[in-house]
C-alpha cells in the first residue's frame, strides 16, 4: 500500500464515521457480527494504519457475543448471553453503552483538540482509544498504540526522559520527526524497530489471556487452531505493559569467573554477611593459614577449602543457599592472606562491593551441592544467568538488542512438553547424581519443573520459597496469595505424557479447593524428600495444557485428568482467514470444505486448523503440510483423500497392460482387481485447476 493509499483509507474512516454518527450512535452500530460496525472499522478495516490485533474483545468495553454459549460471567465481566461487558460500564447493556459513548465522544473531541492529556486518563482500552484518538486527530498522534511498542519507538530514537506517559512519548517521538519526512514514511520506520509480535493468529474472541477462574486448563482442538501459539504469544508478551518504569541495567563482565558461596547451614550466615563488606565461608578457617600452601595429602576437603584461594579481582560472588539466590557481590581484590584475616570472622574473607542484593531471594532451578566453586557453564548457569536478567544485571559486552531482550524476560512462567518417557521423577522430584567437592558421585534429590513452578509461585507472592509459605501463619499466607500476581506453568502436549506416573499423588492436590490456603487445604508427604514439612500446592499456580485431538493418545486420557481441568476448544476459524484478505486464493471456502469432508470421513477432531490456509506460499504450504497430514490420517488411502481433496491431486492408477508381472495364480481374468489411486506428483499437476475441482 502507497502512502496516498494510508490517508486515503484515513478519509475512508473519517467519510464513514463522522463526529456526527458518534453522537447518535447505536449499540447495533458499535458492535455487530457483520464487517460494518465501528469496532470493526477501528481494528480491521484501518488494521494498516497501525494494528490493534490480539487482545481481548472486552478493549472495546463492549462487545456482541460469537459464541453464546462460552462462559464469560468472571470477576468484573457481566453478560447478557447476547452481549459481554465490564461491569466498571453498567449493570445492563444499555447502561454500560452509555457510558462508553461518552468516553468515545472524550476521546474525539480531545483528538482534535489534541488534548491528549484528557485521553490519557479516559478509562477504555489504551490500544483502542489511542487508535481512535489518531483516526480523529490531525496527525498529531503517532500511530502506535501499545505501549511497548510505543516505548521501544521512543527508546530507539533515544528517550531516557523521566516522564514516562503516552502523551510525553507521543510528544518525544514527533518531536524527531523532519518536517520533510512524510508522516507515514517516518512511523513506518518506528513500527520496525518496535513491533514485537505479530499476533495473526490470535482470534480468542471472548480473552486472550486466561481464565483465572480455574487453575488448571487445557485448550484442545485440531492441529493448527493456535493452541501452542496461544502460550507462545503469551510468552512473548509477558511482560507488564501498564506501568512500564525506565529500565536501570547493572553491567557484569562475562569473562570473570561467578563463584557460589554458601552463607552457613541453612542459610545462618546470611544476616551477618550482608550488612557488611566482606565475604568467605566457613570451611577456610583463619587457623588454615595461607591457602596457597596448604598440603593436598595432608587436607581434607582440600579442593573446596583451595579454592577460595583462586578468587581473583573483579571476580563475583553468588550468595546461595540451596536453591536460595539472595545477592551478588563483585571481588575489590584476590585472595590475599594477610587481608583475608583482618574481618572479625573466624573464616578467611575478601572485601567486595554490593552488586545487588535482592530483597526476595531468586530461586534457581538447579541444584549445586559444594559449598563453594565455580558456576561459569555449569548446570546452574543458566538458572542464574536467568535471575540475573530478570534483576536486570547483564553482560557488558551485550549488545543493546540482546540487553533489551535480557531485561524483558517474563519471571511469572515455565513452559515444558510432555512425551512418553517424561516421569515423576522429572516433574516433581528424584534422585539424581553429582559430583562432590571431592569428586565423587553422590546422589542428591533434586526438584522438578512442578516443585521449581510452585516455589516460583511462592516466590511471586512474597515467600521465599514454598518451604516458607507452609510454614508461616495461616492468615498471612492468605493474605499474600489473595493479592499474588499468577504463575504459569505451561504443559504442551499434555496428552502425551503418562499422567498417572507424572502426577502421581499430586493429581489430588491441583485441585482448587485442596491448594494452600483453601477450604480443603491437603499436604502430602513426598516420598523421595520426606520433609517434615508436608507439601502442598500454592492458589496462584496456574497449569495451562495444550492437546492435539487429532493425537491417537487421547483416547488413553487419565480420567483423573480430565476431572480435575476445565476443557477449551479451539476450532477452526474461517474469520481469522477472511480477516487477512488473501487475494490469491478463496482460502476459507477451501478449509471449509476440505473440513466438511474429513469431518463426515472420521470427526471434527481431525479437521485442519487455519495456520495451514495461512502461509504466504499456499501451494507450498499445500504439498508439504496439507496433503502429508491427510496421509497420516487415512493411513495412505489414497481413495479417501481422493474424496476429500478431488481428481486435480488424485487419479487412479492405471492397471498394467503386461500382465505377465502378476505370479502364476489362476487365470488373472478371472481375478478382479480393484482400482487404486495415488496423488498426482507437484510438479505435474496444475495447482490452480486441482483448487477449483477442489
């Protein structure tokens, strides 16, 4: 599209929707399930001149139902079957209507009076109504309306103001803007250098986030309705967009040795060690003497207690107890005896600088049993690197794309895939092996991804961890859960994994009543760490699964499981395709038909989902993704393809001429020999002729 096309399709809206059919708008005219309603006009019909895409049908405050029968009734959304809204609106449709007319009419008006400190405090969805403020304005709003993208606009054309608002960023970036530089030109470019996912495939009507009214989900469906790409979009957009404050990065060197130091049994030292200026361990005495001459026959432990001595300038030292990561302190000289004996401690210390310490400690997910020594690409590496980057703490030598991605990772999330030898071990807790501080194999009990997840979520509340949310009073543990943001842990392919050995005795206490807290609080003694503590699994973790119906394995689903989660189907959805306009081909008639016939030949659990009618190459994503998956579905019965998909990708083989190929065996006239069918190769066919048999 030319820019003279952009404003263009501007006047179109504008033509369309004058100030004067906002005054005496309708419900109907607001919000309809035809292409001709303002909502549609504001995030489709104008989707070029900047998207709103993705989200949740209640940014328009209102909205008219798809799917009557989907439950929407949740906290403060309130329907009447035939429509949906918040509450904050109205108690009835009308009501909440009105009101939100009067905030539409706020928001053109002040358009045009760029007035976008009026906007700013309306309280409608911010995408929404910035989108309309531009529509009305005259080009003095810039035409991004997410705040991330906003911000990284600004960020990438070197804000670092202390005002952090749409209308002190709206103000910035045109401020940068050449009065040569056409309007579109320039914030095409910013829509470059922001946009972070392009959310096409999001087509979840009713909420794109998640029901929190229930804590364990799984969304089912055919292949391709956007069931992994739901969480895959969630991941990416995980981070908080309300108050997004400016971003302060520590910088670390990557090319220093991270040491884990671990302040005392059970953490005892902690308190000591961190109102002060100095750090060491226990196990170096001050009676050892000189490190560096310590006799390796004559030490015990002699590896762990030496290597203190191998601590250099500028080193980092990573207070950790158990999974407990409480600080990060960087080295102001090398391992010196006669400085490492001058702190009033019985054990050898160096004195360090404060990186950060944190004021809930971060849990890693690995475990690490020696007392002291080297993370630098160990198994714990990665989790710390982790809880580095959600501190903020980066490498130096990063890059200001890969600091940006570092400083944005999501805390609140764990994704994994099921298969059919993941086990209890894996997701709860097992015994694995490690070397000691002496180089010997020792087995440890190590947590898996549900234990990491509910210590997380723990965490996420203001614990330290689990272990600390069971033990403390029963009305702070309300409290703190009652107010928590959500952890997610994300289970792909669910189906796929043996539920009964992975969940094992826990499968019970996922339920929502059974959670800490709750009315049927249940606590169960793991039988690997037998802690005297029973376990137990906190309100505010959220499971969320994903399952292929089209998956033989689900006909073997625990009914354990399906008792105790809430199903979402996800279909596919024709509208997703038309929204997209595709020019080349009538993509949605063909997935409609197609489906119709799969489905009379098996069920709608096998039917294709609309990312295979989406792809830029159809006919590519025809012959290596459509027809392969027919295949797999009716076993190569090419008779049964041939019905769904036609005579221009199927024809029936020809019967040999030369009989004599066949065995001796009777008189082959007196055999019948049924026809049979193969696809047409690619390259033989005509794809544009087999489409329209089709």
């Amino acid at each position: 599209m030319t820019n003279s096309e952009h404003y263009k399709l501007k006047e179109e809206f504008l033509n369309e929707w004058p100030l004067s059919r906002i005054q005496d708008l309708k419900l109907e005219e607001y919000t309809n399930l035809d292409k001709t309603s303002f909502c549609y006009w504001v995030e489709a019909r104008t989707n070029l001149l900047g998207s709103i895409w993705g989200g949740s049908a209640y940014k328009f405050g209102i909205y008219k139902r798809r799917d009557i029968n989907k439950e929407v009734l949740n906290g403060n959304r309130v329907t009447d079957n035939e429509y949906a809204w918040h509450s904050k609106y109205g108690k009835t449709r009308d009501e909440a209507f009105t009101t939100i007319k009067l905030i539409l009419l706020e928001v053109v008006e002040s358009a045009q009076n760029n007035d976008l400190e009026s906007i700013d405090k309306l309280n409608l969805g911010d995408a929404y109504k910035w989108k309309i403020a531009f529509l009305y304005s005259d080009f003095k709003i810039v035409n991004i309306y997410k705040w991330d993208n906003l911000y990284n606009a600004a960020e990438f054309l070197g804000f670092d103001g202390d005002i952090k608002s749409y209308p002190a960023l709206n103000s910035f970036i045109l401020q940068k803007k050449e009065p040569e530089h056409d309007y579109f030109d320039f914030t095409q470019l910013l829509w470059s250098k922001s946009e972070t996912e392009n959310n096409e495939f999001i087509n979840n009507e009713e909420n794109n986030s998640f029901d929190l009214s229930n804590p364990n989900q799984i969304f089912y469906g055919p292949p391709g309705t956007g069931k992994t790409y739901k969480i895959n979009s969630f991941l990416n957009s995980a981070k908080k967009t309300e108050t997004k404050e400016p971003i302060t990065t520590i910088k670390v060197n990557r090319h220093k040795t991270f040491w884990h130091l671990a302040p005392g049994q059970g953490g005892y030292l902690w308190n000591d060690l961190k109102n002060g200026n100095r750090l060491g361990y226990e196990w170096c005495s001050v009676s050892l003497g000189n490190l560096n001459d310590l006799d390796k026959k004559q030490t015990e432990n002699f590896k762990m207690r030496t290597y203190f001595s191998d601590v250099k300038q500028g080193d980092y030292l990573c207070i950790i107890s158990g999974k407990k990561f409480y600080g990060i302190a960087e080295a102001l000289h090398g391992y010196d005896f006669s400085k490492a004996i001058v702190s009033g401690f019985d054990f050898q210390t160096i004195e360090v600088k404060w990186v950060k310490i944190f004021d809930t400690p971060e849990l890693l997910s690995a475990s690490y049993t020696p007392t002291f020594g080297k993370l630098n690409g160990g198994k714990r590496w990665n989790s710390l690197i982790q809880a580095l980057q959600e501190n903020n703490i980066v490498f130096d030598d990063a890059t200001p794309i890969e600091s940006a991605k570092l400083v944005t990772q999501s805390s609140n999330s764990i994704f994994t895939t099921f298969h059919q030898s993941f086990s209890y071990e894996d997701f709860i807790e097992g015994i694995k092996p490690d070397l000691d501080d002496n180089d010997e194999i020792k087995y440890n009990i190590e947590d898996g991804l549900f234990k990491i997840a509910c210590d997380r979520a723990a965490n996420l509340a203001g614990f330290e961890d689990l272990h600390d949310a069971l033990k403390s009073p029963k009305e702070i543990v309300k409290a703190k859960f009652e107010v928590s943001e959500p952890f997610y842990l994300f289970i792909d392919e669910i189906n796929r994994g043996n539920i009964s050995q992975i969940f094992g005795e826990l499968i019970t206490l996922i339920e929502k009543d059974k959670r800490l807290g709750q009315v049927n609080e249940t606590r169960v003694t793991l039988p690997y760490s037998k802690s005297e503590i029973q376990f137990c699994v906190p309100p505010n973790l959220y499971i969320i699964g994903t399952m292929n119906t089209a998956d033989r394995s689900v006909e073997a689903l625990d009914t354990a499981l399906r008792r105790r989660f809430c199903f979402t189907e996800m279909l596919p959805d024709r509208k997703v395709i038309e929204d997209k306009a595709f020019s080349d081909y009538p993509r949605a008639d063909i997935m409609g038909k197609i489906n119709t016939r799969i489905e009379f030949l098996l069920d709608r659990n096998y039917t294709l989902g609309h990312s295979y009618f989406m792809k830029e190459n159809f006919k590519n994503s025809f012959k290596n993704e459509i027809i392969p998956l027919l295949q797999e579905y009716f076993y190569n019965d090419y008779s049964k393809i041939g019905l769904i998909l036609g005579k221009g990708f199927v024809r029936e083989k020809e019967t040999p001429k030369d009989k004599d190929i066949f065995a001796d065996f009777y008189g082959i006239d007196d055999i019948d020999i049924q026809k049979t069918f193969e696809l047409i190769p690619f390259d033989e066919l005509n794809f544009d002729k087999a489409i329209q048999l089709l």
